[in-house]
C-alpha cells in the first residue's frame, strides 16, 4: 500500500514538471512559436533569432521587434533625405519624394514613442500604455501605405524600385512587430517585466 501511494505521487510529481516545462518554453521554441503565426514568419526568424537576448519573453521579442522596425525605418528616412535634394524627372514624384520623406520621418517618431512605452510598462496603466504602442505603431504602419500611393510610373524607376522596396520592407517588420504587440497586451507574458 506504502509503495502504491509512493507511485501516485511520484506519477503526479512527474506530470507536474512536464505541465511546467511546457508552460515555460525554452528560448528558440518561444522566438519559432511566435514567428510562426506573425504574416511574414521568414523575415520573423531571420530578423529577431539574432537580435534578441538569451532570456525570450513575449515582451522581449516585441521590443526587439520594434527596435528592428524602427533601425530600419531610420536608415530609410536617411536613404530618402538623401535622394530629396535630387529632383527626379517627374514633377509629380519629386512632390511624393517629399512628401515620402515626411511620411517616413513621421515613422520613426512613431515607432520611437511605440518602443519607449513598452520599454516602461506599469501594472496600473498597462492596457492604456499597449494602446498607444498599437496605435503608434499602426500609424507607422499606415504611413508607409501613404507614402508608396504619391508616386506615379513616370520619371526615375531605377529610384521608384528601392524606395518601394525599402519602404515595404519597414512595412513588414513593422506588420510583425504589430502582432507582438497585440500577443504582449493579449496574454500580459511581459506582465513579469511591468514596473509596479
């Protein structure tokens, strides 16, 4: 009877840790689950499997998202403040070049204020806080979209090309990002790295 009772508990002991290491998946398992379901798993993996740190979070990944988002988005305002100054052929694109410019700085302020508040999260205004990261970042989102509808087929397609490319590259990080985002404020897994 003894031993009858010491296997049952030793059997419960066994499953609890298996339910435990299953609640708590190991770093590359939680980056690869997570990437999995965001819209470009691809450029999830290849962008934050060396980017983030060995202590994998929810909240982490979202950062590390951001951060990539807006690394990008910075490199493009500079590529585009570069090309400004040289008129394209087309005056109507010269006008969207412009207006991109402005788009695409308005961006990085956005995503700038998107990662400084998920970097300063508190218990008592979490949902409010994951709000403004949402919509911060859906408006860097969306300003991609705007900048890309000002320009027209005429003049430099050489330039038109890279400036689509680059600008919807940032595009796709900044979609990924955004369901980081929405899986932070959903399951509250940063919830452990709030400030009180």
């Amino acid at each position: 009877m003894q031993t009858h009772h010491t296997l049952t508990l030793f059997s419960f002991f066994l499953l609890f840790l298996s339910l435990s290491e299953a609640r708590t998946l190991p770093p590359q398992d939680l980056l690869h689950s997570s990437c999995t379901h965001s819209r470009y798993p691809t450029l999830c993996l290849q962008t934050l499997s060396t980017f983030t740190g060995p202590t994998k979070t929810t909240l982490n990944l979202a950062q590390a998202a951001i951060q990539v988002s807006l690394t990008h988005a910075r490199a493009l305002s500079s590529y585009l403040n570069t090309l400004h100054p040289q008129p394209p052929s087309n005056k109507r694109n010269q006008v969207a070049l412009s207006d991109c410019a402005k788009q695409i700085s308005d961006s990085v302020d956005e995503l700038s204020k998107t990662l400084n508040e998920l970097q300063h999260l508190h218990m008592g205004t979490f949902q409010w806080q994951m709000s403004n990261a949402e919509t911060w970042a859906s408006t860097a989102l969306t300003n991609g979209d705007i900048c890309l509808n000002g320009f027209n087929d005429g003049g430099d397609r050489k330039m038109m090309v890279e400036v689509k490319r680059r600008v919807n590259d940032v595009a796709m990080l900044t979609s990924n990002a955004l369901y980081f985002i929405d899986r932070v404020g959903q399951t509250r897994s940063g919830k452990p790295h709030v400030n009180p």
